[in-house]
C-alpha cells in the first residue's frame, strides 16, 4: 500500500492529501449507506495518516450537521504532514478536540489509531485506549484496518479494536479476512480513492479472490459438437476398507464439475457400495498392488487424485509411490496421500508430473514439520516457503483456504460457511479441483476455481438446509446450483 501510495502521489501526481480526502468522503458515504447512526460519532486519532482520515472524516460529518468529536492519542510530534494540516483545520471549525478519553456515549467510535504500517504489539497506554473503545457503548467502524490487527497476516498485535464494519482503502487487507483478524474486522468494504488497481496485478505479494460472479467466466467451455472423451478421463486411485464412501464423493464431484469419465481404482471390498451409489463410475478393483496394472491406468487418464480414504498401511504407500514416481499428468494428492508423502518427501522433489497438494492445517504440520500454532500466526509465510522450494500446487485448507504456486500471486477464498466443517468435505474438494483440471484447467487456476466453486456450494446449500444440517453430499447438490445459475448468467 505504502508503494501504492507513493505510485499514485510521485508518479501519477495526485497529491496525498487529496488521496486522503477521498479516503473521508468514502468513509462517509460507506457510514450513509449503511444506515450507521452518526448522530454523536467519536473520532479516535492517532498522529499518522490513517489519524489524518479520521480528522477528515469528522470535519465531513460535522458539515452534515453531526455531532463530531475527536479524541487524539498521538503526538503532536510525530504527525504527519497530512495528519497535522487536517487536525489544523478540525481546530478551525471548532471541533471538540480531546486528549483524554471522553466518558460520554456516542452512536458509533471511529478507529483511526494505526494504518497499515503496524508491526508491534500495541501495549502501555494505547492498549488502554483500545480497550476503553471496545467497552464503550454504540457501532464500531474501523478506517482501513482495525488498530492492532497486522495487516498481513491477521495476527492480533498484542490488542486490537473489534469493529463491526471495516472501511479499506483501495483494497481489502488480507488481515481482515485472515482469521483471528476477520474477527475483529467485521464487515469488511473496499472503496475506490484513486489508487489504480492495477498497480496491484505487478506485485507478487498482493492476494486476490474471486466473487460468485466470476463463476461463469472461469468455468471451462463445454462445446456443442462434443462426448465424454473431450472432458477428460479422471484416475481415482481412493478409498480403502471401510472408507468406501471417500471414493464416491470425490468421483461424483468430478462428475459434478463436468468431467467425461471417472475411474475409481479401489479395493475390491469396496465395489458393490462404489457401484451402487455412483454406477456412472468406471471400476478398476484390486486385492493387492500391482505395478503393471497401474501404469496401464495412468496411462489411461488425464489427471489423477490419490489419497481420498487411501489409508496409510503398506499397500497404500506402494500406490502412492509408484504413481508419483510414473505419473505424467497432473495429480491431485490429498488426505492420506499427504499423511503418506510427509513420510517420504523425497516423493515431493522427484515427481515430474504437476502435483496439487490440497492439506489441511494438521497435514500442512506434518508436511513442513511445524506446529500447527506456527502455520496458523504464519500462513503466508509458510505457503511462500513451502512452495518456493517446490513446484506444488498448495491449496492449504481452513475456514479461509489458500491457493499458492511459486510465481502466482495467492488466492485467497472468502466464500463458504461452518456449515460446511464436516466429515467428506474435503474429499468433495479434491474431486471438484480434479473434475476442472480433466476440461483441461491449467493446476492452479483449477484449484483457485476448485475452491471457489466447492465453498460457493456451501453457502448455496446452508440456505435451503441451515448451518447444521449439511452433509459432505449435501456440497455437491449446492455445486451443482451454483453452475446451473452460471450457466443461466452465461446464456443471457
């Protein structure tokens, strides 16, 4: 942001001090079309840019004829220039100004402590002033990012203000959407100030998303003049005994998502349940390894998942090695694959096929021998780390999954539901990510889209079942509503 800024100020000419009036007057408008009761608003300011907000802010609301107050924690000091030309003018039109916290109530208390730039614990007596906001009575709104949330990562730096509504500056931080810091976020809105975004599609380290709306432009094409064999063939090499059922969500999955042809290669105590629940499936049973068997396999397919229910015994370690090992088309590893490749990483460095790893934190642990305390206060860091050191796909999975490659800027996803925390859920992702990626989806655009469409399916099927209720087959059903409604979007 801070390079952003200096782009749009250096290079584009636009001084700051209007990029920070835009700031206020969006604020503003965000607050009105909310419904916000600004009637009595408390201003709390630090001596920054994001304190200059603030005073902006206020001299806009007082100009509507609101109360407006300010409580000043920096110091005069350490202003910024823009932060003191905008306290100058509070002061001319009269402003109450406070320097210690004012013990009336107010309808909403504005944050605008610190901006993006901290990197410290917040403590002494700025902890105490954010402690007093958050107890105070009325709405709370954050300007940009909450004071004490690291706008990177979303760890809490030592304290942080609990807004009800974010208001971002040119983008959203990925702190606010990161948990813990999405707690203390709220609602988060991005607003336009001038900043092109644009200048964000050079910088490697910025995030991205993708919305419902973009569903229909992602999905791959499905031509007129076609049959089962232009949408791929897909190898299931899942499932184990007793874990049947892994095996048929991940195959109907990809079915879902438009692949032509699944074949389940499973034990052969698992045929009648596979063909009974999914008879569209092919069915390719074994009672012990075979080598030979399954090279003719891959050699069939055009992507393959392995691990959905695998186990970890000796036979599944045979699979899993032999088909890392002979694999020319890309591979979806999840599960138990990723419980059995973090035994033997060695597998990760030789493949020379595309592999996509789809961990959650647990197996993101064993896979990078960290705690999973450490991946979770680091997740970036992490990903960055681990996929510099590999040409993975990572999708690391968790109430905001993440998409990372060496190269690609991370996709961060920001649809989905608790209701969606259940047993074959990911079992359900791994065969939506490998249905796109046999239509002949590149693997990283496949598993961003592969995630989107899986936790768009579970906000689609929490409304007609409620947060509870829903089962791992229940996202399929939600996936397949939500490109039929794409597809109803594609046509018009």
């Amino acid at each position: 942001m801070k390079a952003a800024d200096r782009y749009t100020i250096e290079t584009i000419g636009i001084p700051s001090v209007v990029l920070m009036e835009r700031a206020a007057l969006k604020t503003v408008e965000v607050l009105e079309s909310r419904g916000v009761d600004t009637s009595r608003t408390l201003l709390v300011c630090g001596s920054g840019n994001n304190g200059g907000d603030g005073f902006a802010v206020a001299r806009l609301l007082a100009e509507k004829g609101r109360k407006a107050e300010i409580f000043f924690t920096g110091k005069e000091s350490s202003m910024s220039p823009e932060c003191r030309i905008q306290k100058q003018i509070a002061e001319n039109m009269g402003l109450p100004i406070f320097t210690e916290f004012p013990s009336r109530e107010y309808t909403v208390i504005i944050d605008a402590v610190f901006g993006v730039g901290l990197s410290r614990d917040i403590s002494g007596a700025l902890s105490n002033v954010i402690q007093n906001m958050n107890d105070a009575p009325g709405y709370k709104v954050a300007i940009d990012i909450p004071s004490g949330v690291c706008a990177e990562s979303g760890k809490i730096l030592g304290t942080a203000f609990r807004a009800d509504l974010t208001v971002a500056m040119a983008c959203t931080k990925a702190g606010c959407e990161l948990y813990p810091g999405k707690e203390k976020a709220g609602e988060t809105v991005a607003v336009p100030i001038g900043i092109d975004p644009g200048f964000f599609l050079k910088v490697p380290d910025v995030c991205f998303t993708y919305e419902r709306e973009d569903i229909p432009r992602l999905l791959p094409h499905r031509r007129a003049d076609s049959h089962k064999g232009s949408y791929g063939h897909v190898l299931m090499i899942t499932g184990s005994y007793g874990m049947a059922g892994a095996s048929c969500l991940a195959a109907e999955a990809a079915y879902t998502v438009g692949a032509g042809l699944v074949q389940i290669c499973t034990p052969e105590d698992n045929r009648v349940i596979v063909q009974q629940f999914l008879p569209e499936a092919i069915l390719s049973c074994y009672n012990e390894f075979d080598g030979n068997k399954l090279d003719k396999l891959l050699q069939w397919a055009d992507v393959v998942c392995i691990g959905c229910g695998l186990g970890t015994g000796e036979q599944a370690e045979k699979l899993l090695s032999h088909t890392l090992e002979n694999v020319k088309v890309p591979c979806v590893v999840d599960a138990d694959g990723l419980n059995l490749l973090s035994r033997n990483r060695e597998l990760l460095r030789r493949a020379e096929a595309p592999l996509i790893l789809t961990p959650h934190i647990m197996e993101m642990s064993r896979l990078t021998g960290m705690s999973v305390p450490e991946i979770k206060e680091n997740r970036m860091a992490v990903l960055k780390e681990f996929t510099e050191n590999s040409s993975a796909v990572c999708v690391l999975k968790d109430s905001r999954t993440v998409v990372a490659q060496r190269g690609k800027q991370v996709f961060v996803n920001l649809a989905g539901n608790s209701a969606m925390a259940k047993a074959g859920a990911g079992d359900v992702l791994a065969g939506t990510i490998t249905g796109l990626l046999a239509q002949g989806m590149p693997p990283f655009e496949g598993a961003a889209l592969g995630v989107c469409l899986h936790a768009c399916g579970g906000d689609e099927i929490r409304e007609h079942l409620g947060g509870y209720s829903v089962m791992a087959r229940d996202l399929i059903r939600g996936i397949q509503m939500c490109i039929k409604k794409a597809g109803e979007q594609m046509e018009k």
